[in-house]
C-alpha cells in the first residue's frame, strides 16, 4: 500500500462513512453457481453518497496486461494478467492506494473487461468497506431458529 505523508483527515472521514454505510445489494444473477452477488453498480450505490458527503473520492486506473505464453507438455499456452491501482483521495490531499491484479478468464477484449469489472468492485468494496447482505445465510438462520424453537416448544408442552 502507498500513501500521502498523513492520513488523518482521510482516516476521520472513512471513519464517518463507515459508520453510516449500509450494505451492497445482491441484485445480479450468476447462473453458474446459482448465487446472486452485488455488481459493481450495487457497491457504487452503497456508498457514492457517502463517500461524496464525507470529501472521499476513489479513482481506479487500469495498469498493465502482462501476457505470457506457457509451454508445459509441448503444448503452448497464452496467459494474460491484469492490474487495476485503486485510490481512495480525500479533499485535503490525502491518499492510500493499493495495486492488484488478477488473471484475464480470456486473452481479449471480453476477458479484459471482465477483469477489469471483478477487480473494480471487489477493490472498491475492500477500501471503502462495503459488504454485501447476506440474504441467503439469514434466511438459512431463521430457519433454523424457527425450526429449533419449534421443537423447544413441542418438548416443553
């Protein structure tokens, strides 16, 4: 991680706004694991306001794509990564920031973006503190809790 000389300031508004943030809402779909999960636009909207209110603002730079061809069992193979710097900037000058990449699911322009979007959302959440609600598991605990009281219920009576 990188930083200003001090972070005060910024550190006292994320503090504020941490203190008023609710969660990201899971409002997307991955077919593929049946789940939902909160997309990029649910993590903005969690915090956008607040972040504004409070003189943060977050800029996110694409670096980078480093492509590598691998030859493993005389079969060559095209691996490409990407880097996103996330800066979290107060109005008084302050600022952390934090490089992370990850590798591209396809060399082009669909797996870049796709990268690109996964790590905006995933590094806009972590700096800012953004979670996600938890639905699934609440849901899972009241149902439980339900059916637990129930059988509290019946061996008491």
């Amino acid at each position: 991680m990188n930083q200003s000389e001090s972070i005060a300031k910024l550190a006292t508004a994320l503090s504020i706004v941490q203190g008023k943030l609710s969660h990201a809402k899971k409002d997307s779909a991955n077919p593929f694991f049946k789940s939902k999960y909160a997309d990029l636009e649910s993590v903005w909207d969690a915090c956008r306001d607040l972040l504004a209110a409070n003189g943060l603002s977050v800029i996110q730079l694409p670096g980078e794509t480093i492509v590598n061809t691998v030859v493993a069992n005389e079969r060559e193979t095209v691996i490409a990564e990407m880097s996103l710097t996330t800066i979290l900037a107060h109005s008084s000058g302050e600022w952390i920031s934090q490089q992370m990449s990850l590798p591209m699911s396809k060399v082009d322009a669909q797996g870049a973006g796709s990268a690109l979007t996964y790590m905006r959302r995933y590094a806009l959440a972590a700096v800012v503190g953004v979670v996600q609600a938890d639905d699934d598991a609440n849901a899972a605990v009241v149902s439980k809790s339900s059916s637990a009281m129930k059988t509290i219920a019946k061996d008491i009576l």
